[in-house]
C-alpha cells in the first residue's frame, strides 16, 4: 500500500441504526469535498434494498457512495473482505483528496479497517448452508449450544466482552462455520497487535435518548412495509438459503409466508429484533474509547471539521 500522509484523515460516523448516521455523513463529506464508504454489512448486497434501510436515490445522487449495492448476494462478504476493499479505496480517494468519511454501524467491519485482522481460510459453503438450514430449523438456543460445545473459546470472550454476541446469529454462525470448517477457533485469528494505518483516523459517534431512537426504528420498520418490503422479501424467497438473508428485516418473513403467523406479528417482530440489534450496536461501541460521542440532534459537520 502507498503511503498517504498522515495529516490525511478518515472520518468515521457510528452509532445504533436509525439514529440519523446517513444524512450526518452526507453534510460532513460535503463540507470535505469527499466521498463515503459505508461500513454496512448489509447495504453491500444489490439485491437488498428496503429491509437494509439503504440510503435513498436521492441521498446517493448527494455524495458519490462506495460499498453500497457492491456486491452480488451469493458472495461471502465478511470482514476481511470488507478490509481489503476499504483500504484500497481509501488509498485510492486519498491521492486527490485530504480526508475520506466513512459510515456504518457494522462494528466488526470498522475495528477491522481500523486495526486489520488475519485472513481467515475459505470455508465450504455446504458447511455454511448446513448451519443455516440446522439454525432455521431448530433456532437461536440451538446455534448457542453448538458454539457453546464446538468453540468453548469464542463463546468464554463472548461472555466476556459482549453478551450481546451471544444472541446475534450471524456472529455466532460465522464463529460455528470457522471452527467446522478449519478445526480452529475464530479467536485464534484475530490479530493481538493492531496495524497503524498510514493516514489519521477520527472517530464520530452518534446517539440519542433510547426512547426516541426506538420511536424511530419503530417508524422506520412501518415505512419500510409502505415502501414494500414484503414483496422484496418474496422475491428473495427461492435464496433464502444464502447467509446475506439470515438477517433483520428479511428472516422474521419466513414463519408469515408460511401462514403461521399474521402482517402484524411481522412488524413487531421486525421492530423488536432492530431495537435488540440497536442496542448490540451500542454495546459494542461504547466500549471503543476512540470514540467521541455526540448527540444525533445537535452536531453538525463543522464542529467536527474545526
């Protein structure tokens, strides 16, 4: 990697989802004359829209996005990936530019853009499948017993550093998927000594009151239902196997099309698992002592600049 000098600075925006991250990351990469890579393990998919809360045509047509729509769903994007390609676009934005804004809520994507992370191996996607199918059939205490029992070490860090982990399926899918597929534990590929990356890196975290931030995710699931998220799900429905689709917003469908449960059971749902993932997002950040928080209503992007 070339080196770019290290009074060029990348702005990462964080926070819970909902709490107003886009439209702060537009105006502050306006003011920079700049453009965004989004740090969303979700918004990278083209074929999901709605459910992932994507940013609106109009807000894209703002700010040139990267990591947005990038990917086919039947890629494996974790975040390994999602390293590589940030600092390659990083590097590249900073040849011409003086600093880059990045914005996501996914945590484990940004700590590894911030410190890097060992390569993990391929992992045949029949495990993956398997894992899926077994946890859709016999659901989330099942997942949690199978990490529990298979990698004794990942679910002890769990416990320790995160309980929220302990009921996010994804991670728990991954941390199952790794120790199947490699006989080693997901711990035993996490780098212990963090990279320092050739360019200044400041931290901007966003938040407010939690009773107003669910007000908001509760809107935003019902305007998401107007928008026609049902009928994007459908759609999806013959891929349902992939991993992109074991995810809020998309996997609380499956009981609906199958006429156990009604519309209205798949709202609460849908809200209810984002306010969880909220406060997962929450958890994880808060324990990052780089992060200078802010409250969503009140900053603007030039107190940041200055």
């Amino acid at each position: 990697m070339n080196t770019p000098s290290r009074s060029k600075t990348v702005y990462i925006v964080v926070g819970p989802t909902a709490v107003g991250k886009t439209a702060f990351a537009i105006d502050l990469a306006k003011q920079l004359n700049t453009e965004i890579i989004s740090a969303d393990a979700r918004q990278c998919y083209q074929a999901l829209n709605i459910g992932v809360a994507r940013p609106s045509v109009t807000e894209l047509a703002q700010v040139q996005h990267h990591f947005i729509a990038s990917h086919s769903i039947q890629h494996n994007v974790n975040a390994a990936v999602f390293e590589q390609y940030a600092l390659q676009k990083v590097e590249s934005l900073l040849l011409t530019k003086d600093a880059v804004v990045m914005v996501g809520g996914t945590g484990l994507y940004i700590k590894a853009f911030c410190e890097g992370m060992d390569l993990i191996p391929e992992i045949d996607p029949a495990i993956r499948a398997g894992i899926i199918q077994q946890y859709n059939t016999n659901g989330l205490v099942w997942l949690q017993q199978q990490v529990a029992e298979k990698d004794p070490a990942y679910w002890a860090q769990a416990i320790e550093e995160a309980k929220g982990e302990l009921e996010n399926p994804q991670r728990l899918m991954r941390a199952l998927e790794v120790v199947l597929g490699t006989g080693k534990s997901i711990v035993s590929y996490q780098r212990n000594t963090k990279q320092v990356r050739p360019f200044r890196i400041v931290k901007i975290g966003l938040e407010m009151p939690r009773p107003l931030l669910y007000e908001r995710i509760n809107q935003r699931v019902l305007n998401m239902i107007q928008e026609g998220l049902e009928q994007e799900v459908r759609t999806l429905l013959p891929q349902f196997h992939l991993n992109a689709l074991q995810t809020v917003g998309y996997s609380e469908w499956l009981p609906y099309f199958n006429g156990e449960i009604s519309l209205a059971r798949v709202i609460e749902l849908i809200q209810q698992n984002t306010r969880h993932y909220a406060k997962r997002q929450m958890t994880w950040f808060k324990k990052d002592p780089e992060i200078k928080w802010y409250q969503a209503s009140s900053i603007s992007a030039d107190q940041i600049i200055q």
